[in-house]
C-alpha cells in the first residue's frame, strides 16, 4: 500500500513532540534561522541542518562550534571560519533558498569510528500494521550521514547493536524501537489520514538511549 505521502519533515516532528512519552527521543529541533542556530550551536555544541524537505542524506550538513570558531562538514568536506556571520553566509549559500530544520547532534555509537543508525520500514496491510524490515547502516568511512545511496553499508539491527554497543542490549533496543514504532505511527495516522508506509529513521547514542531523527512516508 502506497498511502499518503508527506514531505514536511517538521509537520511530522511536531506531531510527534506533541505526544510526551515520544517528545522525549526526539533531539531538539527548530527551525532554520540565525537566531535559533547560534543559540542551539551555543547550548549543544554541535547541530546537524538539513532540509525540510528531503531524501537520501542530501543537503544534510554537520554545524559545530568549538573555542577555535565555527565548522561546518557537507559530505567529506569540511570548512573553518573565525566568525558566526562567515559561517552563517556560507551555510545559507549551500542552502540553496531551500527551508531547513536544525536538531541538536546526537554523538552516535559506532563501529570502527563509523557513525551506525536503523531504519525500520513499517507497512500497513489488511491486517494491519506491520514492521517489514528493521535494519542498522553504518557510514562510509569519512562520512557522517548512513544513507546506502552515499556509499553506507547494510547490516542487521542485531548485528549493529552488538558491534556498536553490546550483545546485552541486543534485545531491548529493538523492542524499544518497535514500540516507538507503533505509538508514533498511531500518533500520525490519527493526525494524517491515509498514510500506508513509514520509514523510522533511528539513531542510538553511546549511552544507549534511542533517538528518532525522522519519519519517512516514502521510504526508500
């Protein structure tokens, strides 16, 4: 089933803020301006940009601030600046006139200093909703984005969470992901009539706590 499709990344991250037990694997998220990058740069220290709307990784950009000035990392490539305003500039340039969320970076665990994270593909059927597939993608060496289509490579969720974190944890992490899964889909079904698939885009950081970074209704 095809279903409804969305583009909107914020309208689908403001649903599901609205619900709190799912508000709180959400990283902190707002839009793109000025203001709200430098105070987030200030407060987390390092934010990920991307665009509203969007696929495959890219126009997604890495932003950090450190004692030394600002960076920022498009793919491979990364640039220094001195000042706010320069990186500001620089950033709106990439941008393109596109509109852009900022979420606060989350320090992903990761396997051989390769940042991993899991997409679980979610379908709606006669029977109801069911997960097709949960899967971990591990960054090509160099980048910081997962996508399959920049080079990243596949492996199974157990697999990922064993290698990044611990075989402990294999068990629970995937029972928390399902039941992210299943509250924040009736959340959107209820606020979006007519949706039939989602891709969760989830990332456990080097605590072991699950975040969810974006909700797909195209999955790829």
């Amino acid at each position: 089933m095809q279903g409804r499709q969305l583009a909107s990344k914020w309208a689908k991250t403001a649903a599901l803020l609205s619900h709190p037990r799912i508000a709180s694997h959400i990283p902190p998220t707002r839009m793109f301006n000025g203001d709200n990058l430098r105070s987030m740069l200030r407060v987390h220290g390092m934010v990920v940009i991307k665009p509203v709307k969007g696929a495959g990784g890219h126009g997604v950009m890495k932003v950090t601030s450190s004692g030394s000035g600002f960076s920022y990392t498009y793919y491979s490539r990364t640039r220094h600046f001195n000042s706010f305003q320069g990186l500001l500039q620089a950033l709106k340039k990439e941008q393109k006139g596109r509109r852009y969320l900022i979420q606060k970076g989350i320090r992903l665990a990761a396997i051989s200093g390769r940042p991993i994270d899991y997409r679980v593909k979610y379908v709606k059927t006669d029977t109801g909703w069911q997960i097709r597939s949960m899967v971990g993608r591990v960054a090509r060496p160099g980048l910081f984005v997962t996508n399959l289509c920049r080079g990243g490579s596949m492996l199974t969720a157990a697999q990922g969470i064993s290698r990044s974190l611990s075989g402990a944890m294999v068990t629970r992490k995937k029972r928390e992901m399902r039941e992210l899964t299943r509250v924040s889909t009736a959340v959107l079904e209820g606020k979006f009539h007519g949706i039939g698939q989602l891709g969760f885009d989830y990332g456990i950081d080097r605590s072991g706590k699950v975040w969810i970074f974006e909700v797909n209704t195209r999955p790829q």
